[in-house]
C-alpha cells in the first residue's frame, strides 16, 4: 500500500491549502481516510477523517476552516483548508485504515504546511 500526497507549502495567514492524497497497492477494503499533523516536540494529532461509510468528523480546532472530501472511486482524499492560522503550521500525514487483510493503519511521507504571521 502506497500514499503519495501533495499540496502543502507555505502561506500566510487567511491563506487556503489543498492537500490530497492518493492510496494506491491493495487498497480494496478501506474503511476510512483522513489526516493527522505533527509538530516537532508534540504528538501527532488527528485532523480529520472520513469514513467509507460518509461520516466525517474534524477536531474543534479545525471546524469552519477544514473541509475533508473523498472520491472513493480514486482511493483519494483531500484536505481543504482556508483561514490558515500560524497554530496549523505542522507536517501533515496522510492515513488510511485498511480492513483486509488485517485491520491496520497505513501513513503518508507526511507534507509540510507553514502558515507566517
């Protein structure tokens, strides 16, 4: 199983950021996609994940600016994130949980976000 994930960068503040992510290998029992975000020092933190199934659930920090999307048909979700704050400066991971052949998490390479003041 392969993530490749794309869109971070660096912008300011107010900003927006689209980060996609692509699941590819053998990707035919996933049962949710969704990201987390680390920053040095501290543990990765869930940001947002949408289920197979079409709930979807975002931290608080996060609502009103994070819109989490999928096309299932693609293996690909994405991240779109308007309003950036400095605080969401962060390397983001991509996350996938597969059901088969074992219920298991896989991550991205991670993409760096940086949001100047």
């Amino acid at each position: 199983v392969q993530l490749v994930e794309s869109g971070g960068g660096m912008v300011q503040s107010g900003g927006s950021l689209r980060l996609s992510c692509t699941a590819s290998g053998a990707v035919n029992s996933i049962e949710a996609m969704g990201w987390y975000r680390q920053v040095p020092g501290k543990q990765r933190e869930l940001v947002a994940v949408e289920r197979t199934a079409g709930t979807r659930h975002l931290v608080d920090a996060v609502k009103g600016r994070f819109t989490i999307s999928r096309d299932n048909a693609k293996n690909t979700v994405h991240l779109q994130m308007n309003s950036l704050k400095p605080e969401d400066t962060a390397v983001y991971y991509c996350w996938v949980l597969l059901l088969m052949p074992d219920t298991r998490p896989y991550w991205g390479q991670g993409t760096q976000v940086t949001v100047s003041s």
